[in-house]
C-alpha cells in the first residue's frame, strides 16, 4: 500500500494532497491507523477503495462512487449538426457547459475545498480537452439556430480506446435528443478511425447519466468508491 504526493493537485488547490489505493480490510485499518503520522504530511488523501472493503476513519467522506462505463465502437449515423470545436482556446458556451458537467463532481460536492475550487478545475479540463497538434482530443458540440453551443463531449483518443471526458447539455435543451446526437456521431467517428472500444466515467449518484449511459449502449466495468480524508 504506496502512499503518493499528488504534486499537481498540491499545487493547484494549495493543500498537501496525496493518494493511496486500498485493496483489503487490513489496507484500510492500517491507514486509519497511520492518522497521526500522516497528519504530519497531508491535509487531504484521496482514498481509492479498489475492491468496496469500506474505509472509516474522522474526517474520511465517501465523495463518490465512479462508475466505469464502456461499449463497442459501432458504426451509427453521424448527424451533420453536430460539429467539431476548432478553438484552440473553449469559448464562453463551453466554459458554461463544463461546469455544468461536474454537477455531481466530488470536487463541488467536497465543501471543504477552497472556494472556487471546482469552478477552477473545471475551467482548466475545458482547456485541456480543445483540439492541439500531436493530440487526438476532440470537442464534439451542438449549435442551436442563434449559434449557441447548447451540448458537448469532450474526447480523447488512442487506436484501440476513446475516452470520454466532459459530457453537458444545458437545462433547457434535454430531453430533446441532442446528447443521444452527439453520442451517436462520436460512436460512429471512432467506428470509421478504427478505434474499438468507448469509455467514460461517470458517479454513481448521478441516476440521469447512468441510465442515459445504458440507453445509448453502454454496460457497467467497475464500482471504485473515492474518499476525501481530511486529516
């Protein structure tokens, strides 16, 4: 059981952030064991809990159980008003939908994050996700008739697996088939490059988007609950 500095997410959210995966019973009860000693290092440990064996320790919060989702790449219609972003910088509509996106993030659940912190992060992974050289990231979105940008997925890609990072449909334009447009055109994208499988995380809390996920294909791989422990 390794215990890592995250130096990235020290340096972005200004804490002591480190990493640990639990695979046993005895992982956990020596980690919460450890409580005094790793205060001296860290103010926050993600806790991944590879195998469900539960985590207890105070300050230790269940801030989400990420599902794994993933289907064959097929084949299906690729709609002509879905459109490929081609800013190297997001525009205003893609900053909006990429909050939107993390309405289930454990890092805007999290209230013990710096304030802002979820907002930040967000802005920085719409970034990350638009098209650059010597990439195979792609902004799949959707343009209503005045020209705003009411869905997107964000996509990153290898020649056997795509995945799917950022997924958002503004409030009052679902229902209306336009992620299930989107889906299909990325699923058929991939399909015509080769690519053989598509993934995509999701919470479990989050009942709208695993349904949706399952409509559109998509069968459970894992369960990985994360915990936020607050030393």
């Amino acid at each position: 059981m390794e215990i890592r500095t995250l130096q990235w997410d020290s340096d972005f959210f200004g804490l002591r952030i480190g990493r640990v995966d639990i695979q046993t019973k005895a992982d956990a009860l020596s980690l919460s064991a450890q409580h005094n000693e790793l205060r001296q290092q860290f103010d926050l440990l993600y806790v991944f809990d590879t195998n469900n064996v539960g985590f207890e320790a105070e300050g230790a919060l269940l801030v989400d159980e990420k599902i794994l989702y993933s289907k064959p790449c097929e084949p299906r219609k690729q709609y002509s008003e879905i459109a490929f972003y081609q800013g190297a910088t997001p525009s205003a509509d893609l900053y909006r939908l990429a909050l939107v996106s993390g309405g289930y993030s454990r890092f805007k659940l999290d209230e013990r994050l710096p304030k802002g912190s979820y907002e930040r992060l967000y802005n920085r992974w719409i970034e990350n996700a638009c098209p650059k050289e010597g990439t195979n990231k792609q902004i799949l979105t959707f343009l209503d008739t005045q020209g705003t940008t009411k869905g997107m997925i964000t996509i990153d890609y290898t020649a056997n697996v795509g995945h799917i990072g950022l997924v958002a449909v503004d409030s009052d334009a679902q229902h209306q088939g336009i992620g299930g447009k989107i889906m299909s055109t990325l699923d058929g994208y991939l399909f015509d490059l080769g690519v053989k499988t598509l993934e995509v995380p999701t919470q479990k809390n989050n009942i709208d988007a695993c349904r949706w996920y399952e409509k559109n294909g998509f069968a459970i791989q894992s369960v990985l609950p994360i915990y936020h422990w607050w030393l």
